[in-house]
C-alpha cells in the first residue's frame, strides 16, 4: 500500500474558501481501482501546509488516476482560488506503508 501526500500551503485568509473546496469535491477518486481512503487535513500551525491525503492499494492505481481522465474531471476546479491564497507551489510526497497499528495490535503490510 502506498499513501500520496499533496502539501499545499494556505494562506490563512484563503483557508475557509479552500475547505470549502474539497467539501464540495467531486468524489471521482473514491471510485477508482485501487483507492483505499482520502484524508484532508486541516494545519494547527497556520505557517504549516494542508495535508491531502489518499491511500492506495500501490504505486501502479496511483498512476492510472493521475493519467485518467477522471483525474482532469476532478482537479478542473483546481484554478479557482486566487494565486495569492497560496504561499508556495504544493508539494507531493508518496511513501510506502510499512506498518500501521490498529486497536493496538502492530501489522505489516
């Protein structure tokens, strides 16, 4: 499993707007191959960025979204918060899961 983190750095008076923006989301992700789960999450720093987060089955789903035309469907509102609501161009991260715990009990993947 694989878990993709896109880093986007808010400005604070644009942080309401961009909330507003993934509660109204188009979804298309959550039916694609392959797609385990999808997190947004807020910053307690205002200086540090949002956190969206997707987990998925491997390397290989993660790619056939971002090449699929459902991918360009759901980030075609992605223009619409002005340039000055961000500080700095986002950052994507992927990692590998290696371990996570659940109830307590440690499991690899």
């Amino acid at each position: 499993m694989i878990a993709v983190m896109n880093r986007i750095p808010v400005n604070p008076e644009y942080a309401e707007a961009f909330e507003a923006r993934f509660a109204d989301r188009s979804s298309l992700v959550d039916q694609m191959p392959g797609f385990v789960s999808y997190r947004l999450l807020r910053p307690t720093n205002p200086d540090d960025p949002y956190i969206v987060m997707t987990f998925w089955e491997s390397q290989a789903h993660f790619q056939a979204w971002t090449d699929s035309a459902e991918f360009q469907q759901g980030h075609a509102r992605a223009g619409q918060l002005p340039r000055e609501a961000f500080r700095n161009r986002p950052k994507l991260e992927v990692h590998e899961l290696i371990q996570q715990a659940l109830a307590g009990e440690i499991l690899a993947d």
